[in-house]
C-alpha cells in the first residue's frame, strides 16, 4: 500500500530541500517511528521519520 510523505518544513526560513539519502528502501516495512529519509537544506541535514 502507498502513503504520500510530505516534504517537512525544517526551519523558519526553508524553502527548499533535497532527499539526500533514503534509508527505507521500496517494500521495506516501515513502523511509526522509523526513519525513513534523509533531507538536505541549505543549513542543515535532518532524518524524517514515519508517523503512521
């Protein structure tokens, strides 16, 4: 089953980010909690996780 993830807002000032690593591969299982990908922006790298 397919879920939409949503681009975070990870600063007051973010107006662009970049997916620069996917941890979770197509198919994986993926539990509330998990991290799921790895975003870049101009200052900083964040890790997105599930929240459902």
């Amino acid at each position: 089953m397919a879920y939409e993830l949503k681009m975070p807002q990870l600063g007051l000032t973010m107006e662009e980010g970049t997916v620069s690593k996917w941890i979770k591969k197509e198919g994986d299982a993926v539990k509330v909690g998990d991290v799921i990908v790895e975003i870049t922006t101009d200052k900083l790298t964040n890790e997105v996780v599930s929240e459902t």
